[in-house]
C-alpha cells in the first residue's frame, strides 16, 4: 500500500514540485530538479526566512562562491572530520551508509561511533546486504566533499562546498569592516551546497545537491542576547543531549529563558535562534506539537561545535526528520582561520573603565644572531613575535624552531583600555528541500476522494487562480483581463480548460488558497465569487474590492509589485 509520503512525492512529481534529474539517462540519486511550482514555494520559503530571520534585526546577506580552495576546508577541519562511514559488501561489492544499515535492521549506533564499532554490529549482528543477501562487512571513512581541480595544475585541489559557512568565516574581516565594526553582526547566505552521500534516499531528504540558508551570528560572549525577551516565554520542546545519549525519546518542554538558565541550552542567542526557528517551521505548516529539537550527544556533534540541537519535525509517513541544525560554533572558526591563514580575524572592543592584563612578550636580543639564524625569513620572525598568539607554531611552519633563534621571553604586565577576542558565533542552517517536503506533508490531505494541498498562503506557489465559469460569451475575455490585474499583486494562474469543478480540483492539488470565478453575475453587476480551498465556502465582492480582499486573506497586504513575467501563468 502507498504511504503518506510517497503520495507526496507522487504529487510533487506529476505537478511539477520535484522530480528525479536526468531521468532520460535513468536518473541518478541524490539529484533532484525542482519544477515551476517547486520554485515558486521555494523561493516563498527563503522570502519568508529572510523578512523573520535577515531582515528583522537588520543582519546583511552575502554571497560567496561554492568552490572553495584546499587550505579553506583543512583550515576549518572538514577534510579530517567531514567523513561518513561506508560499509562495503564483501561479496558484490556494494557501499552503504553503515549506520543507516544498522538503523534499517533494528540496530542503534549513534553518529560518529568508531568504524571498529560499526563493523562489529553488522557483522556480529548479520545485517544482509540489500543487493545479494549477503552478511559480510568491512567499515571505513569515506569524505562526502566533491573534490575537484581549480584551473589546469593537479596539484590546485578544491572542494565543492558542503556548507555556506565557510564563505562566511573568511571573508569576515572585509564584513565586519563594511558593516562598521559592531557587534553583533549577523550574516545570511542563501545558495548550494554540495555532500557526496554514499547513499542517497527518500527523493529529497538525502541529495548530493541542495539549497541551504544559514545565518552565521557574530556576538561577544561576554555579552547577553539582545533578543531574548521576545521569545523568553516560548516552549521549547527539547530531546536533551543526556536522553539521546541513552536513547531515549522523552522529550521535556521548557521556556527559552529557562532553558538558559537550567544549562540545558548552552548559550542565550541560541535558545533565541531555536525559539525563532520554531516559529518559522509552524509558519510554513507544522504544528509545535509535531516539532522537537534533537539535542546531539559530543560524538554526534559536528567537530566546530560546543552544542548542536537538530530541529526535527514528524512527518506523517516518514517520521522524525531534521529541517535545520542550530549550533554554537564558539569561536573555533574565526580561530582556525586566523591561525592558518596567518591574518588576524579577532576584534576589540573599549572597555568601560582600564584594566590591567599579564601577557607574554618575545623580543630579538641580537638582530646579527636572527639574521644568520633566520636567513631570509628574519622579517617574517619579527612579524610573529610581534602580533602571533602563537609564534612557537607559526615559526615552525617557516622550517625554524624557536629555541634555535635569539629571542627572549618576557612576561609583562600592561594596562589596556580594550579587550580583543576572536567572536563567538550561532548558527542556525536550514535545509530548503528538506523544509519543503515538511511543508508538503502537512499540507496534503484528502476530501471527498480528492488531494487538497492546504499550504499557507505565504507558501503558496501559486496564491490565486481566476477562472471564467464558461469559456464564452465574453466571460473569459473579462476572467483574462482580472487575471493580468491581479498578477500586479500577487502570483496567479488563469485556467479555462475543462469543467468548472475540474478547474477547482486541479488548483486544490497544486494548494491555491483562493480562487476568482468570473460568471454571468459579473458581466451585470460588476461582481465575482472568491472560493475558498480548505473549507470550500464562497463569498462574493466587488471587482473593485477584489485585490484588497484578497490581500487581507493572504495576508500579504497587497502591494503592487512588477512581476517578473508578463501576466498571469495557465493550467
């Protein structure tokens, strides 16, 4: 029997959400295209991510390449860490996602358990192969980054990036000037990115190819979180890390600010992020009830972060799924970069009164000596000593060692009017293909044997439709001419082709929230229907009242707009 998400992906398909790329060769898994609806919702996703989560605390937006260069991705620790485990068929041959296996078979490993492991629970447990029935198993990492050449040398190795992130973190100093050097500072990026998944699955939960929104949130971490009294009394539902760790699934339900408090969430801007993020994922269709964040166990996490909590959503016929994942990266990125690159990504700020601090200073006792020890790199060892946290590590990497060089340590006491550190950050990152699928999973229903797609109207792909009730005696020429006017305003699609209830049933399937019917009525009284796609009811209104109706019922507030194409789209 078909499930409840495969009736889903069914629909995406026939209608035009989403289908399997390259299908004409046979397809090939993990890459997905997104059709004229699917476009249409996604972008409604990412507007409204920005108005709730860019726009409103007046962070900025960037945009940066997704090909990243080798010393990018060492310098952040995805080449050593970014690594999935694969478990090779020793009969046929075949690679699978060894944990993915064991969870198939009833078996638990959490993520990041050791290939050692992994291979003793599927041997020792007789797991089969999915292809030959086979029981024979030998486990290893296997890098999920594309790697790639970049330009015409071998040795210019590149990745294709896994997360928007890093696009970010170096290109910080050169933001943190233009935006006037204040904390905090957040910074979104929209755009792809790229995961080689030994198995991808489940349509468009598993992709080699996707569309991420993250916001990378720049703070002080002596500082507070100026947003928390806005979200302090929503209820989180939290799977803590201490549950999951034993394999629990209770979940506790807990304010914001008492999360904090508690120490059940680490940091004051991410419980903030995760309140914010529970009230987008409603705004798209998902009930609180059915939301959760996944607090992930030290092994799980990502090796950037000091607490990760995955927001999950229960999505009917395919269960818990991760939408987004909320992380306190702390200051480990700025500092890796910094470190690797050589370039200072710290910032400061006054101090309120002056202080004193104790540091250790390294100063040149013959510059004779540094020459002939040093030879052409002497200039380079001034440097360091002069502004490296750590002068023992960078030396090295120039060839030298430092008790081979003329320097003196000194520890000294200074009084300072401002403190430097390297920024901590919060980032909340988001799936959109995962999002949609949560979306229209709620959304889809049945009613009196036919689909109805209830998508809130800010997701709608498409938000009204105009229909001529006949296609004659002038109606749709009066039905075309609305159409156009409103497509001013909002997205709308004209359709004449077949019966009336036929028309309604083809715009319930793809979610119209409303549709304008043009009738004989109109042609005398200047007036048309409004239906409405959930409950099926009509109202009646004038032409002249039609877009500030509408807007009112889409709550979208109906500015005019210059839409992108030339009028309204046919079905």
């Amino acid at each position: 029997m078909e499930g409840a998400y495969e009736r889903v992906v069914e629909l995406a398909k026939r209608r035009g959400f989403f289908w399997q790329a390259y299908e004409i060769y046979g397809g090939v898994g993990g890459l997905y295209v997104m059709g004229p609806l699917g476009v249409s919702m996604k972008n409604k996703i990412v507007e409204l991510w920005r108005s709730m989560f860019v726009r409103k605390h007046g962070f900025v937006e960037v945009d940066a390449p997704s090909l990243g260069p080798y010393r990018v991705f060492k310098a952040s620790g995805h080449v050593d860490n970014f690594m999935d485990p694969v478990a090779e068929c020793l009969r046929c041959g075949r690679k699978f996602r060894a944990d993915h296996l064991l969870a198939e078979s009833g078996v638990r490993a959490g993520e990041g358990a050791p290939v050692e492991e992994l291979e003793r629970l599927l041997n020792g447990n007789r797991v089969r192969c999915p292809e030959c029935g086979a029981s024979e198993w030998r486990v290893s990492r296997f890098l999920t980054m594309f790697e790639t050449r970049i330009g015409p040398y071998s040795e210019d190795v590149g990745f294709l990036r896994p997360e928007t992130a890093q696009g970010i973190f170096t290109e910080f100093r050169r933001i943190y000037e233009v935006t006037r050097e204040r904390l905090p500072l957040g910074v979104a990026q929209i755009g792809r990115g790229f995961r080689n998944e030994i198995s991808p699955r489940q349509a468009m939960i598993r992709l080699r190819e996707f569309n991420m929104m993250e916001l990378e949130f720049f703070m002080d971490p002596e500082a507070g979180c100026p947003y928390m009294d806005e979200v302090a009394a929503d209820v989180l539902p939290i799977l803590t890390e201490e549950v999951a760790e034993r394999g629990g699934e209770d979940v506790i339900e807990v304010s914001a600010r008492d999360a904090v408090e508690r120490g059940i969430v680490r940091n004051a801007c991410l419980a903030y992020f995760m309140a914010l993020s529970a009230r987008f994922v409603e705004s798209l269709g998902v009930p609180r009830s059915h939301q959760r964040f996944h607090g992930k166990p030290a092994r799980e996490r990502a090796h950037y972060s000091a607490q990760t909590f995955d927001h999950e959503v229960d999505v009917p016929g395919l269960g818990w799924l991760e939408v987004a994942g909320l992380a306190y990266r702390t200051d480990y990125d700025l500092r890796s970069h910094s470190e690797a690159s050589g370039k200072d990504l710290s910032v400061s700020v006054r101090l309120p009164e002056p202080g004193l601090v104790r540091r250790t200073r390294w100063r040149v006792s013959s510059m004779e000596e540094l020459r002939r020890a040093a030879g052409d790199r002497w200039k380079d060892v001034m440097r360091i000593i002069s502004s490296s946290e750590d002068p023992a590590r960078e030396i090295a990497a120039l060839g030298l060692r430092m008790e081979d060089l003329p320097l003196v340590r000194e520890e000294i006491v200074e009084k300072v009017n401002v403190r430097r550190f390297y920024p901590h950050v919060v980032e909340p990152s988001y799936g959109i293909e995962r999002l949609m699928v949560a979306s229209l999973s709620w959304a889809y229903g049945m009613r009196e044997g036919r689909v109805i797609l209830s998508l809130p109207p800010r997701v709608a792909p498409v938000q009204v439709a105009v229909f001529p009730l006949v296609s004659r005696d002038g109606l749709d020429d009066v039905a075309r001419r609305i159409a156009s006017e409103l497509s001013r305003s909002f997205d709308v699609m004209y359709d004449d082709d077949g019966s009336i209830g036929r028309r309604y049933a083809r715009a319930d399937e793809i979610g119209v929230p409303f549709a304008v019917t043009v009738d004989y009525e109109t042609l005398s009284d200047g007036t048309v229907t409004i239906r409405h796609r959930d409950t099926w009811e009509q109202e009646r209104v004038g032409e002249g009242e039609l877009v500030r109706r509408l807007a009112e019922l889409l709550g979208v507030g109906g500015p005019a707009r210059s839409p992108a194409r030339s009028g309204p789209r046919s079905r």
